[in-house]
C-alpha cells in the first residue's frame, strides 16, 4: 500500500488492486484524481469536497466512482449510481479493496455554527481517514492519518486521540490553516505520543506504508 499525500487532507492510496483519493478539496492539487478508481469524500466543506472540480472528473472518466455521505452525494445529482451513499457501520469494496464506514458528525466547531455530517474511511483494516473528527476506528490499525490543525482541534484534544487510538504510525493531515511555523510547533508537541512514529510528509511525498516504522 503506498501513500501520496495531496494538499491538506487529501491523500492518494494504491495497492495493486485499487487506486483511491480521499478529500480532493480546494488546496488540493488538481491532478490527484488522475487515474483514480474512486473518490471517497469525507464531508461537504469546501476544504475536502469541490463539486465542479469533482463532477469535471467523474464526467471525463465514466469510470470513476464516488462514496460519500448523503449531504455530498445531494450535490452530485446527475450522475446515477456512480455517486453511492454510505453512513457508519457500511461497509465496500473498490476494486477488492475493502473500505468500512465510520463516524457521523463533524467535530463542534462552537455551539452556535450547525454541525454537519462527516464519515470515516478504514481502508483495508489498515489506513484510517477520519476527516474532521476524532472518531475512534472498531479496530486497532497500523496507520491513522491525523488532522493536525482547524478551528475546531485542540492540540490536547490530538494528543490523546492518538493515544487511545494506538497506531503505528501516524501522518498529519488537514495542515494548511497553519504557517510553516505552526506546523512544526504542532508537530513538536504531538510527535513520539505514546511512542507512535509520527510525521508530517510534504504535499507529493509518497509513502511506502508496507515498509518498517522507525
């Protein structure tokens, strides 16, 4: 399985039996959906889901399928069954890749700004997205990739996250709201938690997530 990570919570993952992009969203660069089997989208703000650049996509490659949750797949009417709806505990496979569902509202930003749905993606038992939220996975996994930064996350909050989720490792994610300055102050705080391998890989940094953890 390895790993590309795009603009802020985007990431890239192949195998040799799927390719599949979450989050392509407004700082995300444009050619991460090239070639992609599927698109699996988290939630509908703007910063992981842009429906033109999404809909131009899946209208160029009429192979290209899409899960995401009932609030997205509202603003990709027109294109059939190729937009499929899923909510926690759900679970499909793309291309014999597994994929389970998990979580079902965004983290509060402050009482008085309405909460919206937000999905999880496990994929393969092993790599877990949980968009913005601190939703627990049902199961340990090896890699958990971690929203460093937003107006709704607390670096303690983060912090013990990543212990009681116990990965492996652990891949920052969701980081450009945050200077260059404020990465690595967010980086130094929350890296070695609980002795989980932590980094913070660049914008087209691809990952061997099969090989050795330091």
């Amino acid at each position: 399985m390895r790993l590309t990570k795009f603009g802020h919570a985007c990431v890239r993952v192949e195998t040799d039996r799927a390719t599949v992009v979450i989050d392509p969203g407004a700082f995300t660069e444009e050619d991460a959906l090239r070639g992609a089997d599927a698109v699996l989208i988290t939630h509908e703000h703007f910063d992981h889901f842009v429906e033109d650049r999404l809909r131009a996509a899946a209208e160029a490659d009429p192979g290209l399928r899409i899960w995401t949750n009932g609030a997205v797949a509202r603003q990709l009417t027109g294109l059939g069954d190729r937009v499929r709806v899923v909510g926690e505990g759900d679970a499909f496979e793309v291309n014999g890749l597994d994929v389970s569902v998990h979580g079902e509202w965004h983290a509060v930003i402050h009482p008085d700004i309405p909460r919206v749905g937000n999905i999880g993606f496990l994929l393969d038992g092993r790599l877990f997205h949980p968009g913005d939220a601190l939703t627990l996975p049902p199961q340990p996994v090896e890699t958990l990739l971690l929203p460093l930064a937003g107006p709704w996350a607390r670096v303690a909050d983060l912090i013990d996250y990543v212990r009681e989720v116990a990965p492996r490792r652990a891949l920052a994610v969701h980081e450009a709201v945050l200077s260059e300055a404020g990465q690595a102050v967010h980086g130094r705080l929350i890296g070695g938690t609980g002795g989980v391998a932590f980094e913070q890989p660049k914008p087209g940094e691809q990952l061997d997530l099969d090989g050795a953890v330091a």
